[in-house]
C-alpha cells in the first residue's frame, strides 16, 4: 500500500515503510505519532477546536505489524477536550498519548501581538538533502530541505520537513499530522553525537502549538543535550512559512552502538 497505515475499524495495517533507522521492525516515532493525532482528530467535540498539545510516551518499541488502537474523552468541555489515544500490538501496549484541543474561537488581539518571524531561509531556499547514513525506510515519506547545519551532522540544526506520502490511507493529511511528523525528527536534526557510533532514541514526543501550522512545510529549529548517565534532551522551535507556532521536545536514551 503506498499509505503508511491502513485502517478498517480499530484495526491497523502497517506498510514496511513505516520503519525507522534504529531497525527495520521498529517502526520511526513519526509514524505513530501521525497516527495517534489522526485517531484524535476523528473524535467529536461540542464545539470546533483545534490541537494545542499531542504528548506521546513510546510505551515499548513499536513494531511493523498490524496494530489496533483504542480512543477515550478524559476530559469534556466547551472549551477544552482532553483526549487519549492508544495502539496495543498484540494486546500489548506499545503507545499511550493524550491530547489537548482548545476551542477555535477569533480573538481580536492588540497590536503588536503576532507571530515571530522566521530569518532563517524558506524551504524554496534552502538546500535539498537526503541522509544517506539513514536506512530508515520511512524517509521515502518525507522531504527535507536544510536551512541550517544538516541532519544527523553533530551541532544545532534548522530543516524544513514535508510529508509526501499519506500516513493514512484515504485520509488527507492534517496541520497537526504535519506537525508531530516533523516533530519526531528532532533527535536527528540537532545530533550531537555521530549517528554511526551512538543510538538516541527518544522515549516520548511532546508537540505544543500555539495555532495551527499553515502550508506543506515545516521547520524544526532544533538543539540537544546530552547527559553523563544515558538521558538526554533533544529542542526545536517549529516554524511555518508565517512564522513560529509551537515547541517540540523528546526525551533520549543514550546508548553506544
């Protein structure tokens, strides 16, 4: 199937090309996390409301395997809705996230109150790239344009990301999917350590937005750090073409190869 996922009520195919670059039955973290947002998306709310948070804590790896998810209001309101998402592989659970929606509602702000620019190149601008490094089947699903540093090369790093491929077939691919896809790549776009050398997979995925992201792409201006004791941090600010929106934040573990 050329989608990521398939769907046919609770349950989930998965396409080989939802692997990631830590092994090919491991699925990337952006892949669950389009996922979990698509699956809080189809949730009713009273009123219309747009995500403002998606946490999502990698309970175990998640494999390239068949999956089923499961949906829960925690929390309803006029204002807000608190949801929770889950994907169990083979009724074990491999993915626990919440996520936040607030109401959509215009406010007329004060002048001056408006998004930060970005001064960094657009994605027209900046410079293709493809990690060569990275087998990880699931980049076929994005491009990448580097506007500063480069991915996986040690140093902070700011690269614009678009899905061109569907995460979800027969599903168009929202704001918010774009958001958290990108957001996944955190690690790799501001590395510290050599990719060849050290493995640092995140154990969760934090992505709070201030609005909704406008266009295809997204940039993630992005930093690490890396602990003495196997923790570490990877940072980005994320940006559309109109300007900064949100924050992305991952916990790492640090392991040597």
């Amino acid at each position: 199937m050329n989608a990521i996922f398939r769907i046919d009520g609770r349950n989930v195919d998965t396409s080989p090309d939802a692997a990631g670059p830590w092994s090919p039955t491991m699925q990337h973290g952006s892949a669950p996390a389009a996922l979990v947002t698509w699956a809080a998306e189809q949730i009713p709310t009273p009123a219309p409301m747009q995500i403002a948070r998606v946490t999502i804590d990698l309970m175990r790896p998640v494999p390239v395997a068949p999956l089923m998810f499961a949906t829960e209001v925690l929390r309803e309101g006029r204002k807000i809705q608190l949801c929770e998402v889950k994907l169990l592989a083979n009724d074990t659970l491999v993915v626990r996230a919440t996520v936040l929606k607030i109401r959509s509602e215009h406010q007329t702000l004060p002048s001056g109150v408006s998004d930060v620019p970005v001064t960094l190149p657009g994605p027209d601008d900046s410079r293709l790239i493809e990690p060569a490094f990275s087998s990880s089947p699931f980049t076929s699903a994005v491009a990448m344009r580097a506007a500063r540093g480069d991915f996986g090369v040690p140093g902070p790093g700011a690269i614009w990301y678009r899905v061109i491929k569907p995460m979800v077939e027969g599903a168009s691919v929202s704001q918010a999917m774009r958001a958290v896809v990108a957001a996944d790549f955190c690690n790799g776009t501001s590395a510290v350590l050599d990719f060849r050398k050290w493995t640092f997979i995140n154990a969760d995925l934090t992505v709070s937005m201030a609005r909704e992201p406008v266009g295809e792409w997204i940039l993630l201006d992005a930093e690490s750090a890396i602990g003495p004791d196997g923790a570490g941090l990877a940072m980005a600010r994320l940006a559309d073409i109109r300007g900064y929106f949100g924050r992305a934040v991952q916990s790492l573990v640090i392991e040597k190869r």
